[in-house]
C-alpha cells in the first residue's frame, strides 16, 4: 500500500517567509491526520526552540500518523529529536562527489560515519522508523547511492529516499525517477536487503507531480508531498493533485478522507500567508467550475462533458460561474439552475447587463450572486420611479 509523507512542516516552512507558530503547526498536523496522511514530518529541531516545541506537542497529541524530525548524520540531531518523542527519523546526507570534496571526506568515511549515525539511533530507539536520504540523490553518481544506501540499510535504515532536491528530473528522459526506483531496488534485492523506498521530489521544473508518480509506477513505497507543494524555492509534490490522481487515476487501497483537503488548504493557505491559486487543481476556487457558455450548458445537462474529475469526492460540487462574456443562453442556463424562471426578456437582459458589468470589473458571479443580482433586478423593475440607473 502507497504511504504518504507530508512534510508541510518541515519542507513547508522552508518555503522563504513561512512560520508556523506552534499552536498552527498542531492545528495543521490534526488536519493532516484526519486527512488520513501517514508520517508528518514536523520539524528539524535543532534548528530552533520553537521547533522543537512544535514537535513535542505534535507528538504528545497521539495522532494516527507517525510523527516525525528531520536530521543531519549527527548525535546531537538524533538526541534532540528523540528527546521529541518522535516516532519517524529522516537522517539526510549527501554522497555527490563534490559535496564530499567540500566536506573533505572520503565516500567511505561518509558511509562509516551515517552508518554510525543509523546504528546509534536505532540502538537509542528499536521502533523508530528510520529513513536515510541521500540528499541531491539523482545528481550524485549512482554507485555512491546504491553503495551508501546498502550499508544504511544493514546499519538499520527502515527506508531509503531518493531526493530529487533541485527539481532535475524528468519522466520519459535520460534522466527519471523511475529508473532510480528501480535500480536501488535492484541493488537491495540482489544484497539480499529489505528497506520501503520514498521519493521526495522538487518541482523547480513543473513536474514534481509526474516525477512522483513516475516513482510510484516504478515501485516506490512512498510519496512525500506537501499542502500547497510548499518547499525551498518552487517547492515539492502537491498534496491534494497528488491524492487526487492516487485515489482516483490508480488502484490503490487508501483511507483518505479526502474531504478534509479543501479545509486543510484553507486553513495552510492562511498561516503561511500564501494565497491558493485560483486554478489550483482540486482546491482552487475555479477547479470545478464551468463558466464559459457552452460549457455551462453541456454541465449542467451532463458535468462529465468538461469534468474528468469528480468534485464530490473533495466535499465540492461543481459551480456554475458568469462574467463579462456570458450570453443570453449561458444565463438562461444558469437562471433555470436557481430556478429562476418566467423573467420577462427586458428582465433577463438587465439581469445579463448587471453580470458583464461585474464581470468587467474582475469579478465572476456565482449562483449566489446571481440570486441577489435577480431579486434587485427585479425589484428595480418594479419601481422604477424610485431607483436612479
Ligand atoms: C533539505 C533537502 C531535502 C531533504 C530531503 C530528505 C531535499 O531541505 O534538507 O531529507 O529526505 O530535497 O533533498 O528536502
Ligand atoms: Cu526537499
């Protein structure tokens, strides 16, 4: 079964300008477990108190999902973040080789030290799932990869990552997430090892999304995402397209209340002070609703001519929208839908007038204006003598 990594929290608030004050981070976390997502990855705690504490109220709210820090391949990380009472460890290091010539350290004196790291963390914590990535994964050269994650698997790694970090993957190339996937399963299989393989990937190209369904289809175990696809620079996988395709595009089992996502994106969109696109697929304000003529009257017949994605199962319904280019059919359309009916045509055509109107000024009009567009256009007919323009 595909898990689902969230790390709004972590990789999140790494988004420049994001904070999350602790009392958010838990209102987040509730949501994101009602949501039904299994691990959080909630903070690198020695990055500062208030994560830390962030953390340690996450943790002692007994969520569903597994609560997890972020670590550098240090002690001192690892002790912090159990003295958090987390249940998920993500220990990153990078193996490429220019970042070990920088590091001045060798590839074998990398692994011994992660190694050392696992091993420490897993003799603090015999239940801890531990993941190891080996950060910038797909541009470092794949036999330091295979070979690090091997030796971090016998060390005791649960699960290895394969971190697009800086978005350079892209599906059907020379360079995917898929052949990644499967050539580190490859190499665990024939070393006779056992680890769930995740794929974190970065969206600086556009395809962080296909990149990490490429890995799903590939093998890949789990998905980490985040609300929004909140992350360093263009951020990471969106959450709610993510779950979108996996629940609705795939056969997989999966328990998500899927309904909780509009909410959850509500209540992100606002503490992280980064608005929700209007076209943003699932939890945009335009995701599900038909506003050009021809699409509002073959909608309201039949949703499936301009829908290949239901809205119901997110807690939506489709909508119906008019603006400045609306014509008499599409509001015949949309006045019939409120029930609306027996509008003389002078009516109908001021009523028309009043939404191009609106709609020159930037705005649409939903079903909800256009009854109150109706009951003034209406009123105003009556007494004309009272009402100027
Ligand atoms: C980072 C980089 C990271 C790490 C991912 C991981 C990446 O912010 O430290 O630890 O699994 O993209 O490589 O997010
Ligand atoms: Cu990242």
């Amino acid at each position: 079964m595909i898990a689902v990594l969230d790390s709004t929290l972590r990789e999140g608030e790494q988004t420049p300008g994001v904070f999350f004050d602790s009392h958010v981070k838990m209102a987040i976390a509730e949501k994101l477990d009602r949501l039904g997502v299994d691990i959080i990855e909630a903070g690198h705690p020695v990055v500062g108190e208030e994560i830390a504490n962030g953390l340690r109220r996450i943790v002692s709210s007994s969520l569903q999902a597994r609560i997890g820090a972020h670590s550098r391949s240090l002690k001192k990380d690892v002790d912090l973040a159990l003295e958090c009472g987390v249940g998920f460890l993500g220990i990153f290091y990078c193996v490429g080789d220019e970042r070990l010539r920088d590091c001045s350290s060798t590839l074998n004196q990398a692994i011994d030290m992660i190694s050392e790291t696992i091993s420490y963390a897993r003799s603090r914590k015999s239940d801890l799932l531990i993941r190891y990535t080996p950060e910038d994964t797909v541009r470092s050269p794949m036999e330091n990869v295979l070979s690090v994650s091997r030796e971090a698997v016998r060390a005791g790694a649960d699960i290895i990552s394969i971190a697009d970090t800086t978005g350079h993957l892209i599906p059907g190339s020379a360079r995917t997430m898929s052949e990644w996937v499967r050539r580190l399963r490859a190499s665990l299989d024939h070393a006779g090892l056992e680890a769930r393989i995740a794929v974190h990937c970065h969206n600086d190209r556009g395809l962080a999304l296909a990149n990490a369904l490429d890995g799903y289809q590939a093998g890949a175990d789990i998905i980490d995402a985040s609300v929004l696809g909140l992350g360093e620079r263009a951020g990471i996988t969106d959450l709610a397209s993510l779950l979108a395709v996996l629940s609705q595009d795939f056969p997989v089992a999966h328990h998500w209340q899927l309904a909780e996502l509009p909410g959850l994106y509500q209540l992100v969109s606002r503490y992280a002070d980064v608005p929700i696109p209007v076209n943003h697929p699932i939890c945009g304000r335009n995701a599900f609703t038909h506003c050009a003529g021809v699409h509002i009257q073959a909608a309201l017949k039949n949703p499936i001519h301009y829908q290949s994605l239901a809205p119901e199962p997110f807690g939506l319904t489709s909508q119906i929208a008019l603006d400045h280019m609306s014509g008499m059919a599409a509001l015949q359309y949309s006045l019939e839908h409120i029930g609306a009916i027996d509008l003389d045509r002078e009516l109908q055509e001021s009523i028309l007038a009043k939404v191009k109107d609106v709609g020159r000024h930037g705005r649409t009009v939903d079903v909800n204006e256009l009854r109150w567009i109706v009951s003034y256009q209406k009123e105003k007919a009556i007494n004309k003598e009272t009402y100027v323009a």
